[in-house]
C-alpha cells in the first residue's frame, strides 16, 4: 500500500514490546508477510514521514533473513498489541520507530568574522552588522532544514497524547500563501505539510524544543524557576552544555550559514539588493522576493551551503536564541547576547519571501543580516531550526 508521505532521512529506534510506546500519535504501519507479524511506527520527521510503496524487504536482528512484506495502516497502536506474532517470527513482535527528527550536519567549533565588511562596504549592509571576531568552543549538530509543519504537529500529538504537560505551544500554519493570507494547501496548494512552520512564537519554539528533547529521553535546555520550561512565557534560562535540542544562538547561526565563506551569500556576493533584477547567486540558493512573490516553498529546494543546510538565505526567517543587541567591537568567545532587555526583541535571522505585503530585498537574506522581533509573537515568514550541543 502506497504512503504519500515524501522520503527523509531518519534515525530508526526498536523494540519488541511496542506497549511502551503507547499512547501514540497518528502515522502508524502495520507490516505483515506470511507466517510473520511486526510493526512499524512511522511518525513525522523533518522531511515528513518516509516513502513506502509495493513491497519492501525486512530484515530480522537475529540473522535469519528477510521476507517481502505489504503494508496496512493503522492509527492505533493498542490495536495492535493483542496479535499474536506468526509461527516464523524470530521475536515475539518487533516494533519500529522512526523519531521525529529532521536530518543534521555536525558543526565544529571554530573561529570566523561575524558581520559585514565595511572596507569596501557590502552593498546593503546595516550599521549593527560591525565586523568582530567570534570564537565558538562548543561543537554542535544543526539541522539541515527549517522545521516543517509536519514535524511540528508530530511533536506537539505526542507530547498531548502522553500528557507531557506542554501547554500554550501554538498549533503554527503550513508555510504561507501571499495571495490568499491562508497556509499552504488551502488555496490549491499541495496539502503535504512540507513547508516550513510559521506562526510559532519565539516562546512557543522554546517549549517545543523542550518537548522533542523529552520524548528523545535526551536533557532539555530551557528551565524557568528551576524547573523544566512547559507552558506560559516568561524569560527561561538556559543550559547550552545539556544534550536536548535548542535554538542556534545569533553567532552559532552566522557561523553555520557561512559554513566558511565570507561573502554576503553562501554561493557568493551580492549583485543586486533589491528585488529585480534578480541577483544571480542568491538565486542558486534562496527563495525571497526576487524569485517567488506569492508563497513559501517546501524545504531543501534550492542549493545548500557546504555542511549541508538549506534555505538560510529564503524561505523563512529564523528564530535565535539572543535578545537583540549591538554587537561587541573586540573579539568574543561564545557570545550569547544580553541576558535581559529593555528592548525585548529577539534575532531572527536569514531571509524571507513575503509577509503578505511587502516582499523580502535581497539584501535582507545576506548571512550578516539581522532581523528581529517580540517573543510573544508568532509571523507567517517566520520559523525555525534546532540545533543540539555536542556533549563529551
């Protein structure tokens, strides 16, 4: 049975008592061949929830071989748990798990300029974009794409259906469609929940980060009053050395989308600041208004940089960890901006292609360009991706 769900890379988990996955949220396979019974948790990933068509072949941990199997779906794992196991299966059952994690490239730690030049200046540059040497100790994997809606509704069922006790996290929209105001997919748009995330609040990103770190049983990096960061606002505390997943602080993300380079764009300079003529490099790597004036795109479509990202320069902007603030003249390690703010704006950054009005200028996707905004709020050419330290 054919699964319109597109394919992603994943991480697969196993276990032969699929009770301790329960409750579980939609997207479940059951796989059956002759004589041979187990199951298959399909939840959404980064890039959806990966392809199965015809048969496929699966192999059994002991050793024994593989059989061809066809697929049922199901949207209840207890349904399940009463069948008995067919008379050649090598365990009792055998369940499988995909988690909801998009695919990441490791970051290491390293020195770079962070900015943009001013001698000769870069066309459309911002005066808080003061060139300054940045050092960052810590290692960390980044994901390779914005978070889709998909992943974000995986999360947020699971995190329900166990009773987590994750609140006030916003349900977000499909990417956006400028012509109609309306997510993606319902104005004749393609219904796959491929698009970037948007209307997620820089709080509700935090919450939810926290939420995916527990249900990967990894140590979640946002606390408020001491305890594990789940529901209302608030200014949460943070613990970069935990191994659970978090936002890029402003540096880390620079860092990453230059991925070494030290043009505007990744691909190379910028031409053009505006929105016609169309600037040729960042063309190659990003969606904004130059190219695309009416919606947002599914992930990973255009070029990415050389550790593997997609759509830093277009698509969406991107929330960060920091307050915003000018940046330090000297040489910083580690910087991760003021710990509290009168101004109260946090960064996003990376470019965009339109807030429904106004479409996004070139010059507002470079790698040093810096956006920002309230916490509270959630915008629909805005989204996210995590990143997760890399912990000795």
């Amino acid at each position: 049975m054919a699964q319109p769900w597109p394919n992603v890379d994943a991480a697969v988990q196993m276990s032969t008592d699929g009770t301790t996955w329960l409750p579980v949220s939609p997207g479940l396979v059951e796989v059956s061949a002759t004589n041979v019974q187990f199951r298959t948790v399909l939840t959404p990933t980064g890039g959806g929830v990966p392809l199965i068509s015809d048969t496929i072949s699966e192999s059994f941990p002991t050793g024994s071989g593989s059989v061809e199997v066809s697929l049922d779906r199901s949207n209840d794992l207890a349904a399940w748990a009463g069948i008995a196991p067919g008379t050649e299966a090598v365990d009792p059952k055998i369940f499988l798990r995909v988690e909801t994690t998009g695919a990441m490239s490791l970051v290491s730690s390293g020195l770079f300029t962070m900015g943009s030049p001013t001698d000769p200046a870069e066309p459309g540059r911002d005066s808080d974009e003061i060139p300054h040497e940045v050092t960052l100790t810590r290692s960390f994997y980044i994901q390779q794409t914005e978070v889709t809606k998909a992943q974000w509704d995986a999360v947020r069922a699971q995190g329900a259906a166990l009773g987590l006790g994750y609140t006030d996290i916003s349900v977000g929209q499909n990417g956006f469609d400028g012509t109609s105001g309306l997510p993606v997919g319902q104005n004749g748009f393609s219904e796959e929940f491929m698009h970037p995330v948007t209307l997620v609040s820089w709080n509700d990103v935090v919450k939810w980060l926290n939420l995916l770190s527990e249900l990967h049983g990894l140590d979640p990096c946002y606390t408020l009053g001491g305890e594990t960061h789940r529901t209302g606002g608030g200014i949460p505390q943070y613990e970069f050395d935990n191994n659970g997943y978090r936002l890029p602080t402003e540096a880390e993300w620079e860092y990453a989308c230059r991925a070494g380079t030290t043009t505007a764009f990744y691909s190379g300079p910028i031409t053009h600041t505006g929105t016609s003529p169309l600037d040729p490099n960042l063309d190659l790597i990003g969606w904004y208004g130059g190219n695309e004036n009416t919606s947002t795109h599914p992930i990973g479509e255009k070029q990415p940089n050389a550790w593997g990202l997609y759509d830093t320069s277009g698509n969406v902007l991107e929330w960060c960890w920091d307050f915003y603030d000018s940046y330090d003249t000297g040489p910083v390690t580690d910087p991760v901006g003021p710990v509290t703010s009168g101004f109260g704006q946090r960064l996003l950054r990376g470019g965009a292609i339109t807030n429904g009005i106004l479409l996004f200028n070139a010059f507002e996707c470079r790698s040093a360009y810096r956006n920002f905004s309230a916490p509270e709020f959630g915008f629909n050419y805005a989204g996210f991706r995590p990143v997760r330290t890399v912990v000795p």
